[in-house]
C-alpha cells in the first residue's frame, strides 16, 4: 500500500499487536516474505511466544531491508547476515 507509514498486523485470539515503522524507500525487497515467515518459525522454535518471534522477525527483516548490499539491476536481496558483522 501506499503512504509514508507501514502498518503489519498480528491477530491472535488475545488480540491484535501493531508494527509500525517510516517506509525504508529501496528497491532491496527480494525474499522479504520468505525471510519474515522464515525468522517468525525460527524464533517459534528457539520457544519464543508468538507476538515476541514475530516482532523480533520484523525488526530483523528492517534492518535487513536497511542493510541490503545493493545487487543486481531490479528487485535485490536483503542482508540476512547483518547480525553476524562484526562478530569474532
């Protein structure tokens, strides 16, 4: 959608949680759905309850987005990395 806010909902039977965050203006957005499903199964699996995965899966996939190293001519890929820089 248009606008200069991204709005996410998660809707659970105890009610909604609202991500919100400035729209990253890029076009470094290849793999953003696969990558968000894929950080939200990993933080269920590491036992973090719901509303807790999905928000650190959607901080993840910003910085990700904010991070991308710029490749390729169209649609690029995020920096799924970005956590391990810096790390010894």
């Amino acid at each position: 959608m248009a606008g200069d806010r991204v709005v996410d909902l998660l809707m659970t039977p105890a009610g909604e949680t609202v991500f919100e965050t400035d729209r990253i203006e890029t076009r470094n957005t290849h793999g953003t759905g696969c990558t968000l499903a894929s950080a939200c199964a990993a933080g269920l699996a590491q036992g973090l309850p719901l509303t807790e995965a999905v928000a650190r899966a959607w901080a993840y996939v910003q910085e990700a987005m904010l991070r991308a190293p710029g490749l390729g001519a169209g649609h690029g890929p995020l920096d799924h990395a970005w956590p391990l820089r810096g790390r010894a």
